[in-house]
C-alpha cells in the first residue's frame, strides 16, 4: 500500500509542523498536539494540552494544509467524566467522518495564543485491506534528546523513496517515560524543545502499552491520561480518583489485529485479563496476530525476563498456536533481540510458545543495554541481538510479514547507511545528522499448506568451488503423493540462519559510556548472532539443536522466520513428478552444513 | 512341493531381491584426456557433505594413467584433514567438514581412471548427501579449468558421485570425455549369484519332478 503520490504533500506536512515547532514561543501551551488512534477507520483522535491561558480552542481539519474540511471548538477534558478523571487543561477531540487510508492535515489553535500545532496523518486502512505497513518503538523513557534522535530518525525514514505510508501508526511497547510523575510526561516524552519529537508526534497516532516506569503498584495515573486507549475493563483503584488499572486492549488495523497486555494487572489464568486476551484472539478475524506488551518473557537481557509473563505464555502457548499468533512484540531490556525455540528439541524444559518469534525492541530511548548472547544463563533463547537506539519497521503485504529493526546512528561509515539529513528538515539545532542501518530483517509468511509429509526433498551434487569460495548442489523436492501441489512451492532450510537478512550495523556506542554493561557479559558484542543460537539453557552446546549460523544460502530467495528460504517452482508438482534447484551456499568456516528442508505449498 | 523345495525358492527369492535392493555404491570413473595429452594441471578430488551427522567415507582406489603423476599438493586444499593416502595408491576422504579435498600434479597423458567406493551406516529419511567430486585445473588453485570449462558454477568438474544419508548413491557426468559407470560391489553380485544359483537349482528340480 503506498501513498506516494501524497509524499510530496506529506513531507511538506511534516516540516510545517517541524518550522512552526521550531519558531514557536510555547504561549499557551503545555503538550503540543499528538494524535492516537482509537478506531475505527474514519477517525482520529487529536490531544493537546494547554497551559490554563487559553480562550477557544480550535481544531481545523483538511485533506490539504488550508484545512477546510472542518473546523470544531474543543473545550477542555471534564475531570468528572468517567475514566477521565485527574485530566487538567487536556483537550481531546475524536474526528469522525474520515475516509479510510487517506492523508489529513489538521491544526490547533487558540484565539489569544495563536496557532499550537499543525500535523498530518493517514486514516487506517479499509478493514478489508491486505496490505499496510506501520511502526514499532519501545523503552523511550529517560532521555527526551536520544528519543529526539529517534523520532526524528523516525520522520525522515518517512521521507525515503516508497516510505511515506509507514508514517499511519506507531505501536509503542512500553515505558513511555522514566517514570509516571506528570513532571516526567512533561520534560520527557512531551518536551516542548525536542521539536523533531513533537513534529513525530503531531505527524504519527502511536498507541501502545504501559511499561513497568509508566506504573506504580500495578496503576497508573499519569499514562491512561495522555494516552486514554479504548481500555475495555479499566479499573479505577479503590479510594483513587483518577489511578487505574487493568490497562489492557486490542485494536484492528487493516488485515492486523494487536493485543496489548498489561503486565502490571492480573493475568494469570482464570483472571480477566487471560480470559479477556484469550477470546479476543478467538474473536478476531484479521489475519496477521501480534501481542504486544512491555516485559519480555524472553530477551537478551539485562533488564530481567518477566516471571509473570512466562507464566502467562505457558498457559498461552496452546492458545497463541491455535489462533496463529504470528509473533509477540516486548521492550524492557534496551536493545534489539530475536529470541524463539523451533521445535520442542530447542525449547528444552522452558514453556516457549514454538516457531513463534520473540521480538524486543527496546532501542526507542532509555540508556542501552548489552545483550547476553550466551544462551547460557538467564536469557535462554537468543538467536539474534544487538545494542543499538533502534526502531521496528512492519510491512504486511498480502501473506507476507516483513519487519526490521533499524539502528539510528550517527556514523556515516557504512555504506548502508541511510542518510537523513538530505531527506528530513535541516538539523534542528538538537540532533546532528542521523544515520539508519537495518539490524535484522525477518520474514514471516502465512503458507497454504506444510506438504512436508507428502515429499521427499533430497540434496545432490556438492562441489566446492574454491575461486568462488561457494559450495554449489541441488536440491530435489518429489512429490509422493498421488495429489498434486499446486502453485508456488517453498523450501525453508530449518536449522539454518538467514544471514542475508541480516544487517552490518556498526555500534557507535561501543567506546563511550552509552551503553549499559550488562552484568555476565564480559565484553562488547561484535556479532548479532548468538552463541549457540536457538538453544535453551538446558540444551547447551547440543549441536544437535542448535542453529547453524556459519553457513548462508546465498541463493535464498526469501526467508521464513529467520531461516532461509528458496522458491523451489512457481507451478505446482504434479503428482509423482520432481522439481529440481540449485543450491548455493557460502560457509566462511567449512565447518558442516546441516539442515532440514520444510516444504511449503504457498 | 516339498519343504527342501520351498526352501530354495525362499531363499533364491530373498538373495535375488537382497541384491537389487542394495544400492550400487562403487563408481569407475573414466576420463579422455587426450585434448590435454602432455599438458601439466591438477588433479583436484574432493568430498563435500550437507550434515556431518551420518559419517562415511568415500575411497578413491585403483588409479590409473598413461600420464604422469607429480607431486601432492598440500598447500591449495581447503581442508585435507580428514583424506589419506597418496595417488597412485588409495585416497580416503572422510566427511568430516563441509570440504575434504586432495590436490595432486599432473601430465596428461590420453586416459585416467579410478574406482570410487563408498562406506556409511545409512539413515533414512536425511536429505543429506556427500558427493566425491573430480576436477582438472591447469593450476594448483582451481582458478583455470581444463574441462567443462563453460559451467557457470562449477568450471573444471568433470565428474560428481552422490553418496546420500539413507545409502542410495547417484552419479553425473559434466563433459564428454568423462565417463561414470557404477561398478556392482562384490557383495552384491555374491548376492546376486546365490539368488541366481536358487533359482537355478529351483527350476532343475521342478523339472526333474
């Protein structure tokens, strides 16, 4: 889905916003205007907080910059309004009546102080749309000029060729901010002076989940008053006016359905929230499934895997299996992770939902985090890890998932990088230029059919050419069977990593103080590949097991869940008949190459 | 039909259907090398295997030319750790890394051969192979063919003998001069005559009854 005939537009929209940030005084205003998307499609829901100077308010919508569309006053939030209690000066207006997967531009203002804020955004996909792309973000507390950074980094990611209808949704997992004080949600996350941040936020809905710094006891007061989600079962806790908990929900977003849990409120099974997340999954139609929620159950370390949400997957496990969860989305531990298990072999004894990507993105702010690469002590797991200020990028594409994490750096050595100082407004005066580097890229495909027991799949012809340092063979699927397969059929090599997914980010932390030493990790990683990858803590070094990570399919032609992947033909195989391909594999180390062909029918 | 009868018919059965069952697992390898007759190169051999897991060995035997052999090189292999032996006499190559390769000098004259065995404990169900390959390069590092030259992947391989995890074995030839032609193994054609010689003595006493 691309919007690129509006990018022209788009990017006008967002250094509007960015100029009239940058020139403003701040009169009048306290947080300026940020958008969350609280469904369904037609809508869009504008937030600003002003300072208690202001006369009228009013918000002007348009489908370009004159804004025309509509115009309405929008009073301050009342305090007694149920589940907004607390709210002071906060102004909130729901706009209705929208088209679907269309670019709007809006603008606050008041009749004293003048213009707050100006903005853009893109309505949500039709509900029967199969594409859509969005982002993801995490552990942003602490440090309003790195979050600055990454925001920024964020809206000139926009700005590249093809990107601009990445810029409809950011889900955020969690820990918006150091802590629940309205003194952090002020100079953190909605710090006036970070002007890249509040562009992003003037420009992109994000809507999340609460981390364990949004949270106090289980509650919080502070977080569901910026970010008032369509909780289903908020709580208020008893002898409060305006703390709550139980801040779960769920949303539709074109063909994806998200589920945010709340950690911090009960979620064992039996409780409201397990029966509450268990038939929303049941209950939702959408095809690609993702949970969502701040404390990992595992990641790299070093902020702990959470026990609780442990507890939860195993109970869950069987659920997220039986209504195709494609993967869960966490934070905490500040940095990029992929964790997950295969088979039962590499689960070992840990209760790991199987084949079942485990991604931390927690690289959106807060101070980094080494990660433990090990497998051998608490973080069990990891395949792929990497310290970096980092965001997710998510593109769904009919059957096909795609979603890479990228370091925001201000290295330009690499020629990967993205340089978007030449596509984003000139340097605001915080951030020098920004650097993008992709870390990993993993591809998830929804298959017709694993025909696997129907075939063989058998390799051949090995030769090692030493100019080209490549091993060169085949591999023959035969269908066994007396149906035939039809269509595209694939060739996923279990067992190996996909190494071109892969990214060659550089770690521009690595010889400052950015980053936090993880405790057991002795040294700075130089690899994003883990040591005996995929294994748990219980199957250490069982190479049995374990992913091999030496050897690459250099002619995959895609890759599933980490793992590469190679179109085997395009036009089914007929009943007893063979399809031969060619394999290529580079293997740095010639140490042995093991895999095991999983063959799909697309 | 009495028992001694119907024992023989089991067993001329069994033995007959033993031998077909057992794949064919020796290879003779044959190469014209008249075009190259005179010229010096390298004899590169080499055992590359998908999965380590099921170990085998794959012996190069009964080498023979009207060239000249020169020296073994040691030097430009990848990894020569798991292969024994010197050309003219037996090479033993184990699958124990994803390459085991054997470099040697020589002159060519107008023919070479060798026999190509296999021994492994089969697992089926394992996409794995091992396949023991040969290559003619007019230098030690494999960069200059001297057959098959026009491969986009493989230039200089003349000759691939498969040797897969569950014990079925498969060979190609890649040029015209190079010709692989499986070999019954000893055991096999044992086999085979038993089964032969069952039958045989089935049909003689049927007909003498």
């Amino acid at each position: 889905m691309k919007l690129t005939t509006k990018k022209t537009l788009q990017t006008l929209g967002l250094v509007s916003a960015f100029s009239l940030l940058g020139t403003s005084a701040f009169a009048g205003i306290l947080k300026s205007p940020y958008l969350i998307y609280e469904m369904p499609n037609t809508t869009m829901t504008v937030l600003w907080q002003d300072s208690a100077t202001e006369t009228t308010n009013t918000l002007s919508w348009g489908t370009d910059t004159t804004y025309s569309l509509n115009s309405v006053t929008v009073p301050e939030e009342s305090n007694t309004t149920p589940g907004r209690g607390g709210v002071v000066n906060q102004h909130r207006y729901k706009i209705t009546g929208l088209q679907p997967n269309t670019m709007y531009y809006y603008q606050v203002a008041d009749d004293t102080n003048g213009v707050y804020g100006t903005g853009s955004f893109i309505t949500a996909p039709s509900e029967s749309a199969t594409s859509v792309r969005f982002i993801g973000q995490g552990d942003s507390r602490g440090n309003p000029f790195v979050l600055n950074d990454i925001m920024k980094a964020i809206t000139g990611f926009y700005g590249l060729p093809g990107n601009g209808d990445y810029q409809r949704l950011s889900i955020h997992n969690g820990d918006w901010v150091a802590s629940d004080a309205e003194s952090n949600w002020t100079t953190e996350w909605f710090d006036l002076t970070k002007r890249a941040s509040r562009a992003f936020t003037a420009s992109t809905p994000i809507d999340g989940v609460k981390g364990n710094h949004d949270n106090t006891s289980g509650y919080s007061t502070t977080f569901p008053k910026y970010f008032p989600f369509p909780y289903p079962n908020e709580t208020l806790q008893s002898g409060k006016t305006s703390t709550y908990n139980n801040l779960y929900w769920s949303m539709d977003y074109g063909p994806v359905h998200i589920t945010f849990i709340d950690v911090y409120s009960p979620l064992t099974p039996g409780s409201a929230q397990y029966n509450w997340v268990t038939a929303d999954l049941a209950a939702t139609t959408k095809p690609w499934k993702i949970v969502c929620f701040h404390e990992g159950t595992y990641t790299a370390g070093s902020d702990a895997d959470s026990t609780a949400m442990r507890i939860y997957e195993q109970a869950s496990s069987p659920i997220f299996q039986q209504y195709n969860v494609d993967f869960l989305y966490g934070g905490h531990s500040h940095n990029y992770a992929r964790a997950g298990a295969y088979n039962a072999a590499q689960a070992g004894t840990d209760p790991i939902a199987l084949n079942m990507p485990h991604m931390t993105s927690g690289g959106g702010g807060a101070p980094i985090y080494q990660p433990d690469m090990t497998n051998t002590g608490s973080y069990p797991h990891v395949i792929t890890a990497w310290p970096a200020d980092e965001f997710m990028t998510f593109d769904v594409e009919g059957n096909t998932l795609t979603m890479t994490a990228n370091q925001v750096t201000g290295q330009t050595s690499l020629t990967t990088d993205y340089p978007l100082s030449n596509t984003f407004p000139a340097n605001d005066g915080i951030s020098g230029h920004l650097y993008l580097q992709p870390i990993e890229t993993t591809v998830l495909h929804h298959f017709t059919a694993n025909v696997t027991p129907q075939v063989t799949a058998t390799t051949s012809n090995l030769v090692y050419n030493r100019a080209t340092k490549l091993y060169y063979g085949t591999l023959t699927v035969t269908n066994n069977s007396t149906t035939d397969i039809n269509g595209a059929v694939d060739v996923v090599l279990d067992g190996m990593i996909d190494l071109n997914m892969i990214g060659t980010p550089s770690n521009m932390y690595a010889t400052s103080s950015k980053i936090t030493q993880n405790a057991g990790v002795s040294s700075i990683q130089t690899s994003m590949i883990a040591n005996n990858p995929a294994t748990g803590k219980s199957t250490v070094n069982a190479s049995s097991v374990a992913l091999k990570s030496n050897a690459r399919l250099t002619n995959a032609t895609g890759s599933q869940n980490g793992e590469p992947m190679i179109r085997a033909t395009s036009n089914g195989i007929p009943a007893g008949t063979s399809v031969t391909v060619p394999l290529t594999f580079s293997n740095t180390t010639n140490a042995a190459i093991t895999f095991n062909p999983i063959v799909f029918q697309e | 039909m009495n028992f001694l009868k119907i024992k023989f018919l089991v067993i001329a059965i069994v033995m007959f259907a033993a031998s077909s069952a057992f794949a064919l697992q020796s290879y003779d390898v044959t190469v014209d090398t008249s075009s190259l007759n005179g010229d010096t190169g390298y004899l590169y051999l080499q055992y590359a295997t998908i999965d380590k897991a099921v170990a085998s060995t794959a012996t190069v035997s009964g080498f023979a030319t009207d060239g000249t052999l020169g020296a073994q090189d040691t030097v430009d292999v990848v990894n020569g750790s798991a292969v024994s032996g010197t050309l003219p006499g037996s090479v033993a190559f184990q699958n124990t890394n994803s390459i085991n390769d054997y470099n040697q000098a020589i002159t060519f004259g107008n023919t070479l051969s060798f026999l190509v065995s296999f021994t492994s404990t089969p697992v089926a169900n394992t996409p794995a192979v091992s396949t023991l390959s040969l290559g003619l390069y007019g230098d030690a590092f494999g960069s200059t063919p001297l057959l098959n030259v026009t491969d986009p992947s493989i230039p200089g391989t003349v000759a691939m003998i498969n040797l897969n995890n569950d014990g079925n074995t498969s060979a190609t030839s890649l040029d015209a001069t190079t010709n692989v032609a499986p070999v019954p193994e000893p055991a096999t054609c044992a086999l085979l005559g038993v089964g032969l010689f069952g039958l045989c003595v089935y049909g003689k006493r049927r007909k003498l009854v």
